[in-house]
C-alpha cells in the first residue's frame, strides 16, 4: 500500500540531513497542507473502515492535527497522549514511557482513564515510524486501558529503520502510506518499498 501523492510531496518538498534524518515539515507536521491530510485522513478511513473504531489516539504533538483529519471520516473522537512534565502521576491516568530518537530523551505519556477504556476500539494514528518507541508506548495505554488495539495509521514509515518490524512482531497491524526504503542528502534522492 502507498499512496503516490505522498511520496511525490516527500520527494519535492521533504528535507533529507545525512541517511536517517527526513524533514516533512513544509507540509505534514510543523506547517500542515490541510488538503493533503485530508486525503491522508480518507485514506486511513477507507483501510480501518470495517473495523468499527471508536475512538483514534496519537501523540502530542505533530500526531494531532492528522488524527483530526482522520477522525472526521470515522466520526470518533481523538484523544492524544500527553507527555507528561510532572513527577506526581494521579491514579486516574494510563501511563507508559517513551524514548525519543529526536530529542535523547525518555518522557513520560499519559492519558485520561475517563477517555479510555475496555469497550473502545482504538486505532493509532502518527506522522512517522522509525524506531518504534511512540507507537509502543501507545499499545502499552492502549493495553493497559484493556482497549482493543485496531492497527496503526502512519503516514511516513522509514523502512530501514527496525520500528516497523518490531511493531509488526508485536501481532500489531501496521499501515503505513509511504515507506521509506533508503535516501540520500548528498544526491538528494529518496527511494520508497
């Protein structure tokens, strides 16, 4: 599964540093082409459609405003996992632990008991895949709400990179719009699976 208008927009206006790093920040998530995630958003809807989703859950922050977009089509609300700042957890939350490749830290994410729970069929939406660190912590609320977990929506997946393998071992659906099979900053090239 690829969708070829995402991969165009990468290819044009994604910013590639070194091997690993991609920026998609022109049009995905730091200034949002709302055109754009709105086909994202049908997207998700017509892959996760049969799955009666109550309810999508992402990561503060970049995962948000794609999760809204698909949400509309699903006409469920969005909850987003909060990291968490505080020492002082209150019981009244699901929490696990996230490591950040981006920023070299491990963070704390947390979400409402009140928004969550065993009757709800939660479908995971983010920007990006790489090592697989967001997305397990995730599954973890996902699973300690005792939810069930529909899949994963992501819109950019870097394929070389172990987070998809990983999540997909874990018995976990992934779904991923462009993957990322390898690129290149010096020939400025960005091959997809």
């Amino acid at each position: 599964m690829g969708m070829k208008k995402l991969e165009e927009r990468i290819r044009r206006d994604g910013t590639i540093r070194g091997t690993e790093v991609l920026k998609v920040d022109r049009f995905l998530n730091h200034q949002m082409d709302i055109a754009l995630i709105n086909e994202i958003g049908q997207e998700f809807y017509r892959i996760f459609q049969g799955d009666n989703v109550t309810k999508i859950l992402t990561i503060e922050a970049s995962g948000i405003g794609i999760a809204c977009l698909t949400a509309q089509f699903f006409q469920v609300p969005v909850i987003f996992a909060k990291k968490n700042k505080t020492k002082n957890i209150a019981g009244d939350v699901y929490t696990s632990k996230v490591a950040s490749f981006t920023h070299g830290r491990v963070y704390d994410i947390i979400v409402s008991k009140e928004f969550l729970g065993p009757e709800d069929r939660v479908l995971l939406i983010d920007d990006f895949l790489a090592n697989g660190s967001a997305l397990q912590g995730l599954i973890n609320l996902v699973r300690d709400a005792g939810a069930t977990l529909i899949g994963a929506g992501i819109c950019v997946e870097k394929a070389f990179q172990p987070g998809g393998d990983l999540i997909r071992s874990m018995g976990v659906r992934v779904e991923s719009l462009a993957r990322v099979k390898s690129m290149d900053e010096a020939t400025h090239s960005i091959e997809f699976c």
